[in-house]
C-alpha cells in the first residue's frame, strides 16, 4: 500500500536512513514511484511534501506540513477508507481483515483519548489526533 510507503520515506528521512535501506523497505506500488520517493526522502522532508502534491496523495503532503499528528491521523484515515468497501465483500476474507484493522483503529483512537484527558491536553489538540472510524 501506498500509505505505508510514504511512512517509510517520512520515517527514513527523520532518522537519516540510507538509500539503500529505503529501496529495501519500500514495496513496489502502482500509483507510487518508489525510487523517487526514495530520492525525496534523502533531499528532505519539503521534497517528499513536492513530490506527493503531484500524486494522487496531496492530502498526505498538506497532513506532514501539517504536523506529525495530522500526518499519522491521514495515514490511517487512508488505511480506513480503503478497507472500507470490503465490508460490502462477503465471499472474501477482506471483511475479517477490515475488522481487525478497524478494531486495532478504534483502540488507538480511545488511547488517544483517554492520554490527552489524562495529561490535561485541550480539546482541540485531542480533535486534531482523532482518527476515522469504521462504521
């Protein structure tokens, strides 16, 4: 998946990771050029943000200029509205899958949750980390 890609070059390009490694960890995607991802990561995190606004991920670009919460929070709303059509897929085990990544979302929102409340975070900041939810 795309998505992941992406998180792996934003990832790599924080903890200045070779190109080597990155060609490695990326998986080949049909609306992602991996090399060129690649190479973005290694020029810094405003050249990955230029080369996603010419892809059909431009959101994920305006998320990571964004802040690191809004980039995490697009990438598994991504995640969501792509399993979301298995739900529609009853002679697959694509609705089994779609459950336990919706669920694994759903704990992770309420963490979200319950440590902003805990550490006296403002609403608005624990709004801003909320993720989409299966439904």
């Amino acid at each position: 998946m795309a998505v992941a890609d992406i998180k792996i070059a934003v990832r790599s390009q924080k903890t200045a990771k070779t190109l080597e490694f990155m060609k490695r960890a990326l998986a080949p995607c049909g609306s992602l050029n991996t090399d060129r991802l690649a190479a973005a990561a290694l020029s810094g995190m405003d050249a990955i943000c230029e080369y996603l606004e010419g892809t059909a991920y431009a959101e994920g670009a305006q998320a990571l200029k964004e802040s690191p919460s809004a980039f995490e929070r697009w990438c598994d709303n991504q995640v969501i509205r792509t399993i979301q059509p298995q739900k529609y897929n009853p002679f697959s085990v694509g609705p089994l899958v779609a459950y336990v990544l919706a669920r694994e979302n759903e704990i992770k929102t309420v963490r979200i949750i319950l440590s902003g409340k805990q550490n006296g975070l403002p609403e608005e900041s624990i709004r801003e980390r909320v993720r989409e939810m299966y439904v």
